[in-house]
C-alpha cells in the first residue's frame, strides 16, 4: 500500500506535469481539464488532511 506521503507527492507531481502542459499547449479545453482537475485534487487533498 501506498503511504500517505507518496500519494501527495504523486499527486502534486502529477499537478505540475499537467500545469506545465497547459502553458505549453495554451488552449480553452486544456483549461478546462486543468480546472477539473484542481477541483478534484482539492477534494481529494482536503478528504486525506480532514481523514
């Protein structure tokens, strides 16, 4: 199993690679991943820290 700390540090590496593809491939559907995809880490990030 994975430990809390690997998880967010996947999580947050994942965040960067995709962040860095959206000012690189600059368009309005990538934003819009993007935006889902902060909306869901921060659920996801918010229930880990409140567990």
């Amino acid at each position: 199993m994975v430990g809390l700390v690997e998880f967010l540090q996947c999580l947050f590496q994942d965040f960067d690679n995709q962040t860095q593809d959206l000012w690189d491939n600059l368009s309005a559907e990538r934003f819009e991943q993007v935006k889902k995809l902060i909306s869901h880490y921060h659920t996801t990030i918010g229930g880990v820290l409140c567990g």
